[in-house]
C-alpha cells in the first residue's frame, strides 16, 4: 500500500510540474538567432559542478549527459528527478542596461532497474529556450514609428534510455532515444504613432515547428584502484540529424487596439532544411567513495556545417570546458553539516551562432561563455533523498563590443532526488 501512495505521488507531481516547463527561462536577445540558447543535460550534483557528466558514475543521481551511467544503480532502487531554476539577468549594449527575471521548472526524469546488469531512464529536458522582447522608437521618410521584436518557444527533448553493464561492473554502454519537440516564433511589431496618416499597424511573424527524433549513445569504463576508489571515463556521441520541421511566415495588419483587421499573406515554407550536429564529449571523474569527487569534461559540436533555413554560415563549431568537484567531511557521522556535499565548478566555451554577418563580415560575429558555480547537496532523514542547490554565475562576453550584448546572469537551481528501495521484497513470519 506505501508503494503505490509513492507511485500515485509521483504520478500527481509529474502532471503538476509539466505545465510549468511552458514559461520560459530567458531574456536574452542572442535568442533571436537560430534555435536560441541551448539548454545543458546536467542535473543537481553536475550542474553545481560546472555543468561536468560524461565520466560521471553515481547510484544515487540520475545523469542523462551519459546514458552509460543509469546500469550503476542497484537492482532495488527507484530515482525521480526534477529541477526548478531562477535567473536574474543583466544587459549592456553600451548605451542602455536592463534587468531582468525569469524562472520555470527545468526538468523531469526517472530512473529504475529492470535486471541487476540494466536500467532505464525517461525525462522531458530543455533543448533550447528562445524568449526576448525589445524595440526602438524610429522615424524613416517623415513618419514616426515604434518597432519591437519578440520571441518566444524553444525545444525540448522526451527521452528514454537503456543502460546496460557489460563487464564486470566496470564496462556499461547505453543510448538515449528522444522526441524532440517545440515550437519556436519570432515577430516584428510596427506600431505606426502618428494618427490620421491612413497608416496601419503591421505585424510580421516567423514560426519554425520542429518534431523529430534525435539519439545519443554513451560508454563508461571504470577502473577501481581499491573498495574505495576508482577512476571512470566516459565517452559520449550524439550524431547529426535533418530535421523533420516546418516554418511559417504571416504578415498582418492590425487596428490600433491590437486586433487583426487583414491578414496579408500567410505562408508555409517547404524544402527548407534545418540540421543539429554531430557532437562529440569526453569526461573522466576520480571517485573516493562518500568523500571526493573530481571531474573533468569536454565537449565538441560540428555546427558550422549545418543547415538553417537551407543556407549554411549560420553558425559555428562550438566546444565546453567543465571541471568540479564534490567534497563530503565526514559521511558517517551523526553531525549533519558533516554530511552535507560540498560542490563548486567552472566552465568555458563559445556560443554557437554568427551574428552581424556582412559582405564585409561574413564570418559574423559571436561571444565567449565563461561562468563559476557552487552547490549543497542536503541529505534527507533516510540519507538516501537530496535537496541540492546550486548557484550558478555566467557572463557572455562578445568577441567585438560593437553591436553586441554584454550579458550576465546568476541562476538559483533547487532539485530534488527522490530515492527509494521501491523494489524491496520483504518476509512475513
């Protein structure tokens, strides 16, 4: 009877949280550029520790950026994962700064056994957030009129994931096979401000639907020195894909009370194509058990070749660098503080996107990532269950200043790591 309560809970806390991963997480301009920012695959520990995962190997967290890692749990043990996020941003063009705050609910995922040498994962994840708003007061050939652009949508990414050991406990390999989803839309609002010119309000709209399917395999080696102490590899691969997506542009004219009084035209453009990459991660991690932990990743993706809109030079080749580590005092004492798991990390990288592209800049221009985040992971009575929390610092630091955006954010992150011997059979006498 317990068991099924904890199912049904589960069940209600699923369908409660999934509607908030429909508000969205960002502001930032740089969202208006191809598929917008892109979401990372770290969950509690990893994300408190620079965003590492590829070499991590833990029974007690669930890390999808490796679908290797879910064999690692023992046959008894059932995990359920989500993640709520808060971010404050600044902007700085130079000449103007603005604030501002977001926050949705950033994941959801479960893990379990079905045999002592497999498990399975399922979750719904971000793959990309798009969502600004911004605009300027213009006056071209005697008229006066205010133009804004906003966006909104993003992708996100249903997976389910096997992982199976294959050696000794020390070799595991698995695969994670998505439904990538979302719609992402961008639109430009010309609100005439003189009255009386016979003029009409005009909105222009962009619209890119996108259901696919998308995969990413993994491979985790572990080498134990002692009981104790190990070191794993991990080696991750994600191949590229075309993908199955539609775009529609409408054009508008609108009253001055917002209501649509003519649809120009409306169109849906076909042969278009629109491409993700093949992309590449490595990571190694150095275990002492219920006390170190240190890890260390690398990632690569191919995006310069990929397609937008049919055309190629949209992009870049993007990579990340994630180093952390987690320290626990004493793991057996009664005292909590020295149960308690200390993490910090750093990462860097560069963003994916050409902006500004010109003839006399073709190349276009993009921005660096750097950020430094620290984290608690709390035990629970049963010292199985976490609340971990992480604090997360990024700045996006343009290649060139001008026409560019100095963005910077701090990110609060609660998760909780639900972990339970569901699968326990006990005797009666």
């Amino acid at each position: 009877m317990l068991k099924i309560n904890k199912v049904l809970i589960t069940s209600v806390l699923i369908f409660i949280l999934l509607p908030l991963m429909a508000q969205n997480n960002t502001n930032s301009p740089y969202t208006r550029f191809g598929y917008g920012d892109l979401g990372e695959r770290s969950f509690g520990a990893g994300r408190a520790m620079g965003g590492v995962g590829y070499g991590l190997r833990s029974p007690k967290q669930i890390n999808p950026m490796n679908p290797a890692s879910y064999s690692c749990m023992d046959s008894l043990t059932f995990l359920f994962d989500f993640g709520v996020a808060g971010q404050l941003s600044w902007f700085d063009d130079g000449n103007a700064r603005q604030n501002d705050i977001n926050g949705n609910l950033e994941y959801i995922a479960m893990q379990f056994p079905i045999h002592r040498r497999i498990a399975l994962s399922i979750g719904l994840l971000p793959y990309s957030y798009v969502g600004y708003k911004f605009g300027a007061l213009r006056n071209d050939q005697g008229g006066v009129f205010t133009e804004t652009y906003n966006g909104s949508g993003g992708l996100s990414d249903l997976y389910g994931g096997i992982s199976v050991d294959i050696w000794k406990k020390r070799l595991a390999v698995g695969a994670n096979f998505g439904f990538l989803f979302g719609n992402i839309k961008h639109s430009q609002l010309i609100n005439m401000s003189a009255e009386g010119t016979g003029a009409y309000n005009t909105s222009r709209s962009q619209e890119l639907r996108v259901r696919d399917l998308i995969m990413d395999f993994g491979v985790q080696y572990t080498h134990p020195f002692s009981k104790t102490e190990s070191v794993t590899l991990g080696l991750v691969f994600s191949p590229k894909r075309n993908l199955n997506a539609d775009s529609y542009n409408y054009t508008e004219t609108l009253t001055s009370s917002g209501y649509t009084d003519e649809i120009i035209s409306s169109d849906t453009i076909s042969n278009k194509e629109f491409g993700l990459p093949n992309k590449y991660g490595v990571g190694l991690s150095y275990v002492k058990q219920n006390k170190l932990t240190l890890a260390a990743d690398f990632s690569y993706e191919d995006w310069g070749k990929m397609l937008y809109f049919g055309e190629k030079g949209n992009f870049k080749n993007r990579y990340r660098v994630a180093v952390g580590g987690e320290y626990i005092p004493d793991y057996m004492r009664k005292s909590y503080f020295s149960r308690i798991r200390y993490r910090a990390g750093v990462h860097y990288g560069n963003s994916y996107l050409r902006m500004n592209r010109t003839d006399a800049n073709p190349s276009g221009d993009g921005y660096n990532e750097i950020g430094a985040s620290i984290g608690l992971g709390l035990p629970l009575i049963d010292n199985r269950s976490l609340i971990n929390i992480s604090f997360e610092y990024v700045r996006k630091k343009p290649e060139v200043k001008m026409n560019m955006i100095d963005e910077q954010y701090f990110r609060f992150t609660v998760n909780y790591t639900f972990n339970e011997a569901w699968f326990m059979k006990f005797k009666v006498d």
